[in-house]
C-alpha cells in the first residue's frame, strides 16, 4: 500500500509566500508604523497556512503578495486565538 502524500499549501500557486518574523523583525516593524500589536489585522492560529508554518500565538505573519499595478508588496498579521 502506498503512502498517502501530504499536502503542502505553499506550493499551490495561487498561495502567496508567508514567513514568521523574528522578535527583532517584529519591534522594527511597530516602530516603523508607529503601531500597537492590537493594531495589526488579524489571522486566527487555525488558519492552514499558521499551522504549517508552525506558528503561535502573537507572532506576526509576513505575507508577500504580488500584484499587476503594485507588483511585490507586504502584508502583516498577528496571529490569534480561534
């Protein structure tokens, strides 16, 4: 019997890339805003893309976005309880 293959979301192509920050990656970005934590738009811990990145509860998402007028630009979540 074959093994069953498992799914990873970000190799679908219509997944933008997503990363964690690092703590220091997560204080710049609040002063470069001028911004709280509570500020940021949120993305909940059961999201499929959180959970394969392995991410908890308070880290900040990086998601890079392509698009035809803008071309490369970032998008930043906080994750939260569900």
């Amino acid at each position: 019997m074959a093994a069953k293959k498992k799914f990873n979301i970000f190799d679908h192509e219509l997944v933008p890339e997503h990363r964690i920050l690092s703590e220091e990656e997560k204080a710049e970005l609040l002063k470069r805003y001028n911004i709280k934590l509570s500020q940021l738009p949120q993305i909940r811990a059961s999201d499929p893309a959180v959970q394969a990145l392995g991410a908890k509860i308070g880290d900040i998402i990086e998601i890079k976005r392509k698009s035809p007028t803008a071309g490369i630009y970032y998008y930043y979540r906080i994750v939260v309880e569900d």
